[in-house]
C-alpha cells in the first residue's frame, strides 16, 4: 500500500461507521481494486458478508448483472426476515432459493419487471445482517444498474457498506461525471488515487524486487517511463526481473518501456507467431474468451490454439479467468495488445470475430457484435446488429440502454425507411428512458427530413411532445406538438390519437384556457368506441378522472369511483396506480384530505411490490403535500429536502419538493430570505401545474411582503400567476392565492379590483367541489366586508370562513381566518377578539408555525393586548367552534378517538371532550348520527 496510507485510513473510519458509501476513483492501472482488497481487511469489514460485483465494458450482461452477481456470494446465514418481495430474486440466486420467499410470477410487461427486481435487492439488502457491496467498474456499469444504484444510495440500509471503484479516463468518463456526482441522498466518502511519486515509484519497485531501496536516478527513470501507474510499475519490474529473482546491475542499461504498451510488446515478442495471433483475437473480442472461439477466429487447429494459449500465459500476457476463460490482466494491457495489430490486419479479425462470437455465445451478445461488424466495415450487419440490442434492451426493460443503441444506428443509417422505424423504436424506449439529449433534435430531424407517412409522422409527434414536456421542461410546445400529433392519427391510429389527446386533456396554471383541454378531453372520449386495448380504454378512464377531479367538477367521484377494481393485467395496474397518485394530489388541493390519505394508501400497497422511480416520486410529493396542507409538519423539512436532492432533474417534482421545503422555512422557522429562494425556485422550476405550485409559491411570497409593510409588492407578487388564472379560466386553482391577492389589492387602496377578482373567483368556483375553494371565497368575502368598514360583517365571514378551512382539514388557514375575526372584533369587543386571539395563536402553536405566532404577537402588542387568556378556547354558545366542528366531521366518517388524536396531535381525552360537546350542541346521542347532522359535502 506504497502512497495509500492516508487514504485506507481515510475510507477505514467511513466504513466504521455504516451505513456509508465510499466511491474510489482513478485512471486504469491506479491501484483501485488493490485498495478495496485492503479495505476489505479492516477491521470494520473483514467479518461481514463480502458481495462483490464486476461491470465490464462490453460484456452484455442481463439486467442488473453485476448486482445480482454480487448478491450470488451472499451466505444464507446473513438473511434476517426476508420480505415477500424478495420471491422475484428466486430463480437468480439459485444458492439462496431455500432461504428466499415463494417465486413470483413473471410480468409480462419488462419496465415493471425491472422496477420490481430494484425493489426486490433493495428489500433483501434491507434483511441481512451487516454486510459490504462492492462494485467493481461502475463506469462500464448498465442504465439498469446505475438507476439502482441512485436509489439506493438515496435511501441506504442502516448496516450496508458500499464500495464502488470508478475509473475517470474512460471515453465517456466526461459524460457520467463520475460515480460521485450521480450519487445521491447520502453523504458519499470519495477517493481519488493519484500515480506516485518518483519516491513512492521507487519503494514499490524495491519491494516488488525484493530488493533495499534503489537508487534514485533508478527510482526517477522508473517513474518517468511509466508514469507512478502502480500497474505499470508492476508489468515493467516483471520484465526486467530475472527469473531468479535478481536486478540488472546497472540501472541506466535497462531500457523500459515507459507505458503499459511497451511492456506488452515487450512480451508479444517472445511469442511465436500463433501465439501472437491468439493474442490479437482475444484483444479483439475484447471479454474473456475461450479456447474454442480463439480457434475459430484464428483458423488454427485446436491442438495449435492451446499450444498458443500456453505459451501466451507462460509469459504472462493472458492470464486465467473465470469459468475457463482466457483475458488480459488488465484492460491496459488489452489496448496494447489492440493497438499492436497492423490496420489492415484488423477488419479480417473483426470479421471473424463477429461470427465466432455469434456461433459460441449464448445469448448472443448483440451489441459486442455490431461493434465487430462496424470496425470491419460491414455497414449494413453493424446496423442490423445495434438495432437488434435496442430492440432485445427494450424487451427486458433496460430502455435507456436500447435508447442509447436507436440513437447510434440511427445517426448511422443510410436508409430514410429506415431512419423512420428506428424513430419509432427510439421515441417509444425514451419515454421511460433516462433522459438523453440527443433523442429530441434526433425525432425532429427524422419528422422533418425523412417524410413519414402522416400515421407515422404522428406517432413521432407524439414522443417528441411527450418527451419535451416530460423531460426537457417545453410545456406549451410539448402540448402543441402533441396536438397535431392528435390531428395526425385520428383518422388512422384512433388509440394512439385517444393517447395524445387525453395527455394535452391535463389542465396546467401555463397551459391553454381549460375550455381547450376540456375539449380535448371530449375528443379522446369519442375515440373510445374503436380502442380495443383494455389498457389504453383504462389509460383514457384514468385521466378522465384526474382532470375532472383537478377541476374540481362534481362528475370526478363518480369517475374516479367507476375506474377498475381489480386490474386485468400487469400494466393496467400500473394506470390504476397512476390514477391514485393524480387523484391524491388533486383531492389534496380541493380539501379532500381523508380522501387523498385513501387513495395514496392504496397506491402505496402497489408501490411497495413495484419499483417505479417516476410513480413513486410523484407519490412521495402528494405525501408530502398533503402532510403540508393538514398541518402535519414533524420530519417534514427532512423529507422535502431529501425529495428536493432526489427529484431535481424530473421539473415537477422538484417544483413541488421547492415548494414545502420554502412553506416550510417560511411558516416553522421564520427564514423568510432562504424561503423566498425555494419559492422562486419552486415557481420557475414548474411547467405542468395544476394549480398547486404556483398559486401556493405567490400567496407565500405576497404574504412575506404584506408582513414587512411592502403592499405594493405583494400585489406584484401575485400579478403574473392571476394572470394565468384569468387566461385558463381555472379559477379553482386561485384556492391559495385568492385571499391574500384580495387584501393585497385592498392595501394598495384598489378595492374596485379586490371586488372584480372576488366576483371572478366566486363565478369561476360556482358548482364546484371544492371546500377549500369555499372557505378561501369566504375569506375574500370578509376581507371585502373589512375593508368597508363593516366589523358586524366581517367577523362572522371570518368565524364562517374558520369554520370551512377546518372542515377542509387545513389548520394553518384555520388561523389566519381566526387571526382575521380577533383583529375585526378587538375594537368593538374585546373579549370575543381576545378569545379569537386565544384560538388563533393556541393553533399557531399547535402545528409550529413560528413565524404567524410571532406575527400575530406583534400585532397584538400594538393592540394593547399584551397577555394571554387563561379562559380556554372561545365560546360559541349553540354552535360548533372549528375544533369541535373538525373533530365531529373526522368521527362522522368512522375514525375513532385515537386516530382522531393522532391526526390532529392531541390527546385523546381532548378528542372525547370535543366529541361530547359537538353530540350536545347538535342534539343528539350518537356517533353514528353525526354524519346526517353535519350533512358534509360529498
């Protein structure tokens, strides 16, 4: 461990302290995996299970290969409780089948085959025994493996150890950035190992001779030849080794070779002639290899190949592999050996090699074959050959890797037809790819260039507006390409133009007025009678329910109650749970939240069985909205700052994320710069809103500027999203914003305009379910009746308003309305405004909103009203007060004390008071008939 001390130490004390990742990265020959081997000596990791993966650079290996290899080496002894879903690595890890769960059955459909195998390793992960995960080459390493990779380390088991070793000359070393910087969600301990000195270069060199320390002008030369690569350094004192062990005498007759090449060439020419052959063809196939396909690629005898393989590992230039194979000790020495073959030696050996590989590899590795046929010069096999492993990636759901292979025969391909097919493929894998950015400008040049067949035309249309929606942030321009995709297929393709169309169906905040999409809506309903698909007819039914229900229009229960119980198959499970996680969000906003806990309960069960990145992070944001809307806030700062970090290359979510990690700096720690940040972030970072991000980001906003006296720039604050409101007509989504815009408007002295938005609100929501809408028009109401100077009727809009936000299950609301109706009644009597003033801030306290508590203490100061009421919450004689009408409605749809108590952080005694209370005031004597008497909205 000749320069490494520092650095084992370094990784040593990481290790120690589980669950950790350490990243070593390094040109090739560096000492990466020497590293890892001490590593694994350690103290803290000689004990434990060692699973150790190898990614190669053109081996095609299947689905997270190198995982499962790594997995293959786990002991039984290690499981804890496995969990049911570990049944799907069954069959993969045969030694550990008696200790795995009852197999699973196979989906038909390969993404979610694939997500599933991601959630299975990282659930077997999570019941073992501590143990340490080392992958090998994670820069060779498949879409498949990476993504794993990513999500694990976001989420890392408590006593896992992950080792990766990383290279950073590699062609496309610039492009993955290094394994360090696409890791995420946990602290990664990297090292970077560097060649070594000319002293360093000197000490090993002694060592590998077993020799007292060499000169220095021997220990510079040493180092000036092969650059401090320990690898190098190996090679080069190996051949300079005498077989008894001895030196030269004299350090300036040596001639090395300063790179690993030379001291392969060095090699290759003790070889004879069939030797040196052998080499070339294993340098050529470029994976281990065996004596049967050297045979046929060289064209010698068998009896001559194994002569030339003995005689190419007597003199340490192949060396044994795994399973019988034959490779080079090291990648280096691969690339000598390559570059040593004369040009036009290597297409023939190309050729040959293509075929013999074909003939003896099972599975044939397509890919690795395309590549032989390209350096041969055979066009039209290369081409076939890479549109063949896209398609076989697609098959297995690895659709970043086929992406990638569409991408290259397509810039290749000569043939427009062609160039067409491939387009298709490309569009269709993309859409659950990782993003690439050369598939758009790709698709826009075949739909512009190669004239397609105007079905075809569409169906590229449609990835290409999809994709630029989705993944590149275009949210207009996705849509208008989508649309005249639509106007492509209707007459040809009905499913795929009922596809494009419920997808523009999507109302956005940014997008067309909502008559437009709700047209499209219509358009992709009338198509329905020529779908034959049950999962698109599902697909269509999913998105009728969702756009329906974020428009808060009365038929989206009856939609959405309408969708299928019980999925036909694998795929349009995933639509149903798609449909759960839209309809979460959607109730959220409304001020369903019993509603939207039902439906992420049921899209959560899926999600725990299925693996699938995009569903889940959008499932995680509708948890952490809602936790945000109903006030539920502990831990929640820790999970919107994780959900930031995890989604911040998918817009949306990262929209979101922004948006209640700013609400929450904002309102539980008074951090008003910081919160203004995420706000502005959350609002540029959204492009498919719908009507969650940015009328939330511009009420906060505005009501951090009405807090500091600046009117003027709270109006301003809320202008732009207002105006896209008015341009859509969807005024259901002016909830969080309306009512600070109101008083916003009232404070620069422009209560004509307050009164035009309120009629324009209370027009836009009329019909409407939507409680949270109600209880905002309410508010704005009252703002209006204080600005009249009205106090008679502006505290009992309030105290209503109060009571509507409770019903909607939004406490923080509930407050300010309260707030509102202590600082209309403290004028005129001051005791129902200091039992107001009571309610309010107990709730302030309450959910830990910091900085509305302080707020409205100051204001109450300036009131004269300095101290805090001992008299408990406000009387309201005969009627409910918000508490006791919010826990009475929570009982009357069959919660018990418990879990009322729970929900809203209370004892469950308070639960029981206010429960008897709201028995008595109602008239009654029974749980049973409080639904009948609150008579709550459907």
């Amino acid at each position: 461990m000749i320069g490494r001390a520092a650095q084992l130490a370094t990784l040593s004390r990481a290790a120690a302290q589980p669950p950790s990742i350490i990243v070593i990265t390094g040109e090739a020959g560096i000492g990466k995996t020497r590293l890892v081997q001490e590593l694994l000596r350690t103290p803290a990791l000689k004990n434990l299970p060692h699973l150790i993966g190898q990614c190669s650079e053109m081996a095609e290996t299947p689905v997270l290969g190198p995982v499962i290899a790594a997995l293959n080496r786990l002991p039984a002894s290690a499981l804890r409780e496995v969990p049911a879903l570990a049944g799907a690595l069954r069959l993969l890890l045969p030694d550990l089948a008696d200790s795995l769960p009852p197999a699973l059955p196979v989906f038909s459909y390969p993404q979610a085959e694939t997500y599933r195998l991601h959630g299975a390793i990282y659930a077997l992960l999570r019941s073992i025994d501590p143990a340490v995960l080392v992958l090998e080459d994670v820069h060779w390493a498949d879409a498949s493996t990476r993504e794993f990779l990513r999500v694990l380390t976001t989420r890392l088991p408590a006593d896992l150890t992950v080792v990766l070793t990383d290279r950073d000359d590699t062609p496309n070393a610039a492009r993955h950035r290094g394994a360090a910087s696409w890791l995420s969600g946990a602290q990664v301990h990297e090292v970077r190992l560097s060649p070594l000195t000319a002293a360093e270069t000197g000490e090993l060199a002694a060592q590998l001779m077993g020799a007292d320390h060499p000169s220095q002008h021997f220990a510079e030369h040493l180092h000036r030849r092969t650059a401090g690569i320990p690898f190098a350094i190996e090679e080069v004192i190996r051949l300079i080794t005498d077989d008894d062990g001895s030196t030269p005498d004299a350090d300036d007759t040596i001639i090395l070779p300063a790179p690993v090449r030379r001291v392969l060439l060095e090699r290759l020419a003790l070889l004879p002639e069939q030797a040196r052959d052998v080499v070339a063809a294993a340098a050529v196939v470029a994976r281990p290899v065996t004596v049967d396909l050297l045979t046929d690629i060289t064209g010698l005898s068998e009896p001559d190949t194994r002569r030339a393989v003995t005689m190419a590992l007597e003199h340490g230039v192949l060396y044994p592999a795994a399973a019988g194979t034959l490779d080079f000790r090291h990648s280096l020495a691969r690339q000598a050996a390559y570059e040593a073959i004369c040009e036009f030696e290597r297409r023939p050996l190309h050729l040959r090699a293509a075929k013999a590989v074909l003939a003896h590899i099972s599975p044939p590795p397509l890919a690795q074959i395309a590549h032989h046929y390209q350096q041969a010069g055979r066009t039209k096999a290369y081409l076939r050959y890479t549109e063949a492993a896209g398609d076989r990636d697609a098959t297995q759901g690895d659709t970043s890797t086929a992406t990638r292979h569409y991408l290259t025969a397509l810039s290749d391909h000569p043939s427009a037809a062609a160039r067409i097919r491939l387009g298709v493929k490309l569009g269709s894998a993309a859409l659950s790819a990782m993003p690439d950015g050369a598939t758009l400008p790709a698709l826009r040049r075949v739909i512009r260039q190669d004239d397609p067949p105007r079905a075809v035309r569409g169906e590229l249309r449609l990835y290409l507006g999809t994709l630029m929606r989705n993944q590149a942030g275009l949210g207009l321009a996705g849509m208008d390409e989508i649309a005249r995709a639509a106007d492509d297929l209707t007459d040809t393709a009905p499913e795929l133009a009922a596809r494009a169309m419920s997808a523009i169906a999507f109302p956005s905040v940014q997008g067309w007025p909502l008559t437009q999409h709700l047209g499209w809506l219509e358009r992709a309903e009338t198509l329905i009678p020529r779908i034959t698909d049950p999962v698109q007819r599902t697909a269509i039914a999913v998105n009728r329910a969702t756009v329906l229900m974020f428009t808060g229009d009365p038929e989206a229960w009856s939609a959405a109650a309408a969708l299928p119980r019980t999925p036909a198959s694998a795929a349009e499970e995933v639509q149903l749970a798609r449909a759960r996680v839209n309809l979460a969000h959607a109730t959220t906003a409304l001020g369903y939240p019993a509603a939207a806990r039902d439906h992420l309960a049921k899209a959560d069960e899926f999600l725990e069985r299925n693996d699938i990145p995009y569903l889940q992070g959008l499932a995680e944001t509708a948890h952490i909205l809602l936790a945000w809307t109903t006030s539920h806030w502990e831990g929640l700062a820790k999970r919107a700052q994780r959900a930031v970090h995890l989604y911040s290359e998918i817009r949306d979510l990262a929209a979101e994320s922004f948006l209640v990690r700013g609400l929450l700096t904002l309102h539980q720690r008074g951090d008003t710069a910081t919160a203004r940040q995420d706000l502005t972030n959350a609002a540029h970072s959204s492009q498919l809103d719908t009507g969650i991000v940015l009328p939330a980001s511009s009420a906060a906003l505005a009501r951090i500027h009405l807090a500091a006296g600046r009117p003027d720039h709270a109006n301003a604050a809320t202008t732009l999203t207002l105006d896209h409101i008015r341009r859509t007509g969807g005024w259901i989504w002016a909830t969080d914003l309306a009512p600070t815009a109101v008083e916003a408007l009232i404070r620069t002295g422009q209560r004509p305009e307050a009164q035009r938005l309120v009629e324009d609100f209370a027009h836009g929501i009329e019909g409407r379910h939507a409680p949270a809408a109600a209880a905002a028009l309410l508010t704005c109401r009252a703002h209006l009746a204080e600005a009249d100077r009205s106090p008679d009727a502006a505290t009992p809009l309030f105290t209503r308003a109060a009571h509507a936000w409770a019903e909607a299950g939004r406490p923080l609301e509930t407050a300010h309305a309260l707030q509102d109706a202590a600082r209309c009644s403290l004028p005129t009597d001051r005791q129902r405004g200091q039992e107001l003033s009571d309610e309010a801030l107990e709730t302030y306290r309450r959910i830990g909103a910091k900085w509305d508590l302080d707020n409205f203490r100051r204001k109450l100061r300036r009131q004269g009203l300095t101290r805090v009421s001992k008299r408990g919450p406000v009387g309201y004689g005969d009627g409910l007060s918000p508490r006791e009408h919010q826990i009475a409605l929570l009982a009357a749809q069959g919660h018990y004390n418990r879990a009322i108590a729970e929900h809203l952080h209370v004892s469950p005694r308070t639960v029981e008071h206010h429960v008897a209370n709201a028995l008595r005031k109602l008239g009654i004597s029974s749980r049973t008939q409080l639904a009948a008497a609150l008579n709550p909205r459907p």
